[in-house]
C-alpha cells in the first residue's frame, strides 16, 4: 500500500510540472489558388462568443483596427486585420471567475496570408494567475505567398503554457491577418486532479492484485 500512496504523490506533483519549449511551425497552402486556404476553428477558447472569453481589449495602430469582420469568428474569409507599418496588440482576458485556476494552452494557429507575400509578425506574451504584469514567450515571424499559418506548439507534446489568465498578441508590420486558434481547457481545481489521479493509481493497483 505504501507503493500505492507514494505513486499518488508522484502523480499529483506532476500536474503542476509546465510545458519547456515552443516550437514555431509554418505551412502554406497553394500560392497559386488564394481559395485553397486553411480552415478557421470555431471551438476554440477565444473564439467568438466562448464561455472562456471574458473580453477582449484591442490597441489600434494609427486609430485602424480592423477593415472586415473579427479574427476570431472560425472564418477564414471574414476577419482580416490590415496594417501597414504600424505595431497594434489584441489581447484576450479569459474568464477566471468560474475557471479560478485559468487556463492550460496547448497550441495556437495565427493565419494569414493572401495571392502575394504576406507577413506574420507576432510577439506573444501572457499572463499567470496573480500575474500582475505580462510575460513575453516569443516572436515568431513567417513570410509567404498564398494562406500561412503558424503553429505554436510544445516540444514534448504538452501544454504551452498554464494556469493562464490573459493572451496577447502584438504585430509589427504585418498584413492580412485573418485568424487566431487558441487551443485549450480550464485547469481543473486541486480536488478534481486528486480524484483523477487516485482512481488511475487504484485501477492500477487492481489490475496488479
């Protein structure tokens, strides 16, 4: 039984272990046919009208916002957030007041792109539960012809980040931005993750006996 309690503890101080490296992948699509692009997700956490999504705050470049639709509606087509030479931020506040322990970010898409070389230049940071200010996790930059997408994801497969409250994307110079996925779940509360973990110990211990 001893062994039993000692793998529940390893097993609960594993879920606080946080996700080590980003990794950046870029694909496009067909230069040659602008409709072959790629598909928007409509689940996603800060999609429009998400449970997860509290607000959204939007710092224009030059009092510009945005030409054509939101970036977060699961189209492709019907967002588009046009700049030229200026630097301007979306940043996504998740609701916390059900959720108290914020959020585990497994991947993020940014698309763009169009039927000449566009850019995606995009400095991204967060915030912690009790964070009081913003930290930085990367720029990523990819420049193509046709539909782009980057894909954030982690090196071993899990979660980017978690425990987040707030997402923010900053763009420098770029053009023809049309969608932002942000993939991933409330973090469960401490009671939940023990019930999980002492039921995956015992039916473990069953199957042994």
């Amino acid at each position: 039984m001893n062994k039993v309690l000692g793998m529940m503890l390893v097993m609960l101080s594993l879920t606080g272990l946080a996700a080590a490296t980003v990794v950046q992948t870029n694909s496009v699509k067909d230069p040659n046919d602008i409709y072959n692009l790629y598909d928007a997700m409509t689940d996603d956490l800060i999609n429009d009208g998400s449970a997860a999504l509290a607000s959204v705050d939007s710092t224009p470049w030059n009092g510009y916002l945005a030409n054509n639709g939101s970036v977060t509606d699961g189209n492709f087509w019907s967002g588009q957030l046009d700049y030229w030479g200026g630097t301007w931020s979306l940043t996504y506040n998740l609701d916390t007041s059900s959720n108290t322990l914020g959020y585990a970010i497994s991947t993020i898409d940014i698309l763009g792109g169009w039927n000449d070389p566009k850019k995606i230049e995009c400095t991204l940071a967060y915030k912690l539960i009790g964070d009081a200010e913003y930290t930085t996790l990367g720029t990523y930059l990819y420049e193509a012809l046709g539909g782009m997408k980057i894909n954030l994801s982690d090196s071993l497969g899990g979660d980017l980040l978690s425990g987040v409250s707030a997402l923010r994307f900053t763009f420098q110079n770029a053009d023809l931005i049309r969608e932002i996925d942000v993939v991933g779940s409330a973090v469960p509360e401490p009671a939940t993750l023990s019930l999980l973990a002492i039921g995956g110990v015992l039916a473990m211990f069953r199957r042994r006996k």
